[in-house]
C-alpha cells in the first residue's frame, strides 16, 4: 500500500504534470471507483487543476472554489500521466482528458482505492482529512507533542504508529524502519518510551521518510510513480523483508514477528 513518501512522490509528479490543465473529458470505466460517479463526470469537466496535495495517505486535487477530487489509492492504485494517449487495460478505471493535451488514469489492480469530488468545503473539512492525526512532516511536529500522544497509548509502538488517527501517512514498511533507526522494539507500550527515545523516534521519522521521498518511495510489486516508474528506497531498507539476514549495524539476524496481524521486521540487539 502506498504510504506517505509514495504518495508524496506521486504528488509531487502531479504538480509537474497536471497543474494547470484543463479536464476536457472524465472517462469512468469502473463506476465503484468514483462516489457518484455521474455527478463526478459532468462536474469536473472543463475545471483546472489549481493544486495538489497530500493529506496523510490521500492526494487531494483542487478544482474549483470549494472544489476538491480526493483519490485515496488504497491497496494498489496508482496515478500515471501519459503526454499522447494512455493504454487502458482491464485495471485501467478512471481516465482524464486534459484540453492541452495529455491523459491521466487511475489504475487499480485490487480496487481499493476511491475517487470522490467534494464540493462547498474546505479541504480540513472532508470527513476523511478530519480523522487523521498529525503529520509527521509538519513543522509543528515537535518531540513535545509526539510525547503527548504516546502518553495516551499502552498499544505496542508499531501499532500506535499505524493508526492513522494518531499520525497520518505510515503504513507498515516505513513503521519497521523508523523502528530500526529509532534503536526500539516494535513491542514496547507507547506509554513507556523515555524522553530521549521520543526524541530518538521524532528524528527517525522525519529523516526515514524524507529519505524515501528523496528517493521516490519504495516499489515491490505495485506502486509506480506518475511517470510509471519504481521507487528506490527499497535499496535502503534495513529491517522490512530482511527475516533471516544479518543486521547491517551489529550482523544479528533480524526476525521477523506478527503484530495485530501484520508482519513486524526488527534487529533483537540493536532495537531494546
């Protein structure tokens, strides 16, 4: 699942690609895809795009005064522009034709993901954006306040990480390894971390996930960039699909454990 650095890279792409073009035409191959899917065609026909931006895991697209396309990508979903005419296959479910020229689809394999035009609001008030926690990107997002957070949880610190209420956008290969550099095991109760491993852990996020955004996220089986290429980050991973091999700080195997169903990747030694 795309999580927050895929994301940012897909938006980021967005920016170059699509803002300020015109929607000539909406295409809805797949009509489960789209909340409402006829209102959403006639809609957005002839609107630009004024800006796109990213809310936790969602990119959310202006289009109008009060007019905002949000695309939550799910499992598998991806976003690629094509500057001529773009190849539709069976997964192919959304397609826009843009007045200057140009095509973007939305592709989805496992059709998870959602397209839903709001309208009337600002984007702070879609009821998808008003249940996430803070971002852990934002300037606001000091030590201070990720302490006061944890100090509400006796949930495992892996957990309390993937809960998009508490902090948006980490999914489960970018928890693992923050984990790793943060040097604290996936089980620890978030309520029990120290003050300097706060710190400890606010400094991983921030530098993990702008790494992997420097990188253009990290591709296994399905993400790709709006180009329709892969990420690199997947060369930098310490812990996540490395069961078995050894640790590249002190060469103790790294394990792997289930945690709330998901599988958990973490260095015995190095992470206490």
């Amino acid at each position: 699942m795309p999580e927050l650095p895929e994301v940012e890279t897909i938006v980021k792409g967005l920016r170059g690609k699509v803002l300020g073009r015109i929607i000539k035409e909406v295409q809805v191959l797949e009509p489960k895809m789209v909340i409402n899917s006829d209102p959403f065609r006639n809609k957005l026909k002839d609107r630009a795009i004024r800006r796109v931006e990213r809310q936790g895991k969602a990119i959310i697209m202006q289009t109008g005064q009060k007019a905002y396309l949000m695309v939550n990508l799910g499992m598998t979903g991806r976003l690629i522009f094509y500057p001529d005419t773009a190849p539709v296959d069976k997964h192919t479910h959304v397609l826009f034709s843009f007045s200057q020229g140009g095509q973007l689809i939305y592709h989805d394999q496992r059709q998870f993901g959602r397209l839903q035009l709001y309208e009337g609001i600002e984007p702070e008030q879609i009821p998808f954006v008003m249940g996430l926690g803070p971002d852990p990107l934002d300037a606001g997002f000091t030590w201070q306040r990720l302490a006061h957070l944890l100090s509400k949880s006796r949930r495992a610190i892996k957990d309390f990480l993937l809960d998009q209420k508490r902090i948006a956008g980490i999914g489960n290969i970018y928890a693992s390894e923050i984990l790793f550099h943060a040097g604290i095991k996936p089980l620890r109760s978030a309520n029990q971390l120290r003050m300097e491993e706060i710190k400890r852990l606010r400094q991983a996020m921030q530098g993990v996930l702008r790494a992997a955004i420097e990188h253009r996220g990290t591709s296994f089986s399905d993400y790709l960039d709006v180009e329709g290429k892969e990420g690199n980050y997947k060369h930098f991973l310490k812990v996540y699909l490395r069961e078995g091999e050894a640790c590249s700080h002190c060469t103790t195997r790294i394990v792997r454990t289930k945690l709330a169903n998901r599988s958990t990747y973490y260095c015995p030694t190095c992470q206490k």
